[in-house]
C-alpha cells in the first residue's frame, strides 16, 4: 500500500525538476480570426489597398550600402488617398473579425498629449504611451520596413502591439485628432463593433 506522504513526496519532487505531473491544455494564444493570409491579402485588394512585402531594415538614416538586413519580413496593406497621404496596416489586422490591438487603437482616437520634444519622434512617444513599440523611432540610426520598390514611402515605421498587430505610427498618430491619412481604417476593418470599443485605451 503506497503511503500518502511518499506519493506527495514524489510529486514535489518531479515539479522540482520541471518532470510534467499530468497533461495539461496548452494556453491558448492570441491569434488573428482569419483563415490564412492568402484570405487576409484578398481583403486588402478588396478594399482598394495594395498589399506589401516588406523587410525589416537597422540603419536607414545612413547610405544604404550600410543598411542592415535583419532578416525578418510582414505583410502590410497600404491605402493611399488622393492628396498622396498614405497609410499602413498589418493585412491579419485588416482582415481579423474581432479585434486586435492595433484597430482598436486606432478607432479608440486616444488624444495625442502635448508634444515633449525630449522624447523625440512625437508619433513614437505617442505609440509607446499606448503600450506598444516602435521599433526604429526613437534610435539615431534609423530603420523600418523597407520596400524599396515603393517610391513614395520605401522606409516605414511601425507600432507594434504585444499582440503582434501593427499600425504605421505616424497615420495612427494623426488620426488621433481625426486626421485621416491614406484611408479611414474604420471603414476598412473587418472588426466592426457594434456594442462599443473593448475598454482597451480608455474607450
């Protein structure tokens, strides 16, 4: 007859040493409600975006025969409006039925404080005091994701939510005083809420 305390002995013991107890469920992870992103860049061209390839690059202030290829690439969606404005967004955001970081962000119009120029680049500082990153904004030497096909904005800079959705800094930080660049998101979201915003930023 096995004995209660040599069982809870041995129990302790393979938590001790990360040995699994018992199958566990893994938790589930966030992840965009999109069948795949052949489906996601379809509703970009539906939506009169254009979708792009991009690379992710360190250095881009200096000459390019410097730049620094960081081997990572997204996809993004790009609208560009009449007066040349542009904006981007990442093609899961786009085409995600519920929401993500990044669309509610941008819908939520969280109101841009008054500009601190010790904190630089004020869409960066405006991005980071929503809780995401930007990842080249704030460094001297420059980077984004680089499409150097696309003549107009080859280098863009983008905030990243820890969700991994993402929003050019500068069209979310302009359309936090309602400022329209590119295209209205909100009319191009598949999320359309209809019971109000997550209570993400205060919305």
């Amino acid at each position: 007859m096995t004995r209660p305390f040599a069982v809870a002995a041995l129990l302790g013991a393979l938590v001790a040493i990360g040995a699994p107890v018992a199958a566990q469920s893994p938790m589930p992870m966030p992840s965009y409600r999109v069948m795949d992103l052949s489906g996601a860049r379809s509703v970009c061209e539906e939506k009169t975006g254009r979708v792009q390839a991009r690379e992710a690059v360190f250095g881009t202030n200096g000459d390019r025969s410097t730049w620094l290829d960081l081997g990572r690439s997204i996809e993004l969606c790009k609208f560009t409006a009449e007066d040349g404005s542009s904006i981007f967004v990442d093609t899961g955001t786009l085409a995600s039925s519920g929401p993500t970081l990044a669309s509610v962000a941008y819908l939520s119009q969280v109101p841009m404080p008054e500009y601190d120029p010790s904190k630089g680049n004020p869409a960066t500082a405006y991005c980071a005091g929503l809780g995401a990153s930007s990842a080249y904004g704030a460094g001297t030497g420059g980077g984004g994701w680089v499409d150097t096909a696309d003549a107009d904005v080859p280098v863009v800079a983008m905030c990243v939510f820890p969700d991994g959705s993402m929003i050019d800094e500068w069209g979310l930080a302009y359309h936090s005083d309602g400022t329209v660049r590119g295209a209205d998101l909100a009319y191009e979201f598949v999320y359309a809420p209809t019971d109000g915003l997550p209570p993400i930023f205060g919305s």
